[in-house]
C-alpha cells in the first residue's frame, strides 16, 4: 500500500504542477516516469514479501526506477499515446 501511495503522490504532484502552469499533464503524455516509479515499487514490494533486506532492496528499487527513467530519456523511450478525436477527424 506504501508503494502504491507512493508513486500516486508522486504523480499527483506532477499532475498538480502542469496545472498550475497550463501545461498537459506529464502523465498523460508519452513519458516513462508512472512506469519507472511502478517498476520499482513493484520490487520494494515483492522484496519485502520474500523478506529481503530492507536497505537493499530499496537501493535496488530505486535504482531500477532511476536507470529506467534514464534509458527512456537516453534512448527515446515512450508509451504508447491516446489519438484525440480531432486528429482523427483531420484525417478523413
């Protein structure tokens, strides 16, 4: 349940800000960060299942999290994105 409020806060956060600033929210966009974040709140949280360590696997969920936000931002990573239905329309 951390896990999950954990990366929900962290999102909310972000979501809160592109608000404020007139900007589309960073989450309903293509990048990788949700996944990431998921991705090693995934881990934290099947380490401490199997009764891990609980420094490394936090270091270790971390790390996956910022390695993978990395390699989306190095090589081009994104998700898959909604089409809106005007630029559906713009093509017929």
């Amino acid at each position: 349940m951390a896990a999950l409020l954990g990366m929900l806060t962290g999102i909310g956060g972000g979501i809160v800000r592109d608000l404020l600033v007139a900007r589309t929210p960073a989450v309903l966009r293509s990048d990788l960060y949700a996944l990431a974040a998921l991705a090693g709140a995934v881990l934290v949280v099947v380490g401490h299942g199997l009764n891990w360590p609980i420094v490394p696997t936090a270091v270790a969920g971390a790390g996956v999290c910022f390695g993978l936000r990395l390699m989306a931002i190095r090589h081009g990573w994104n998700l898959p994105v909604a089409r809106s239905i005007e630029s559906e329309d713009e093509r017929e």
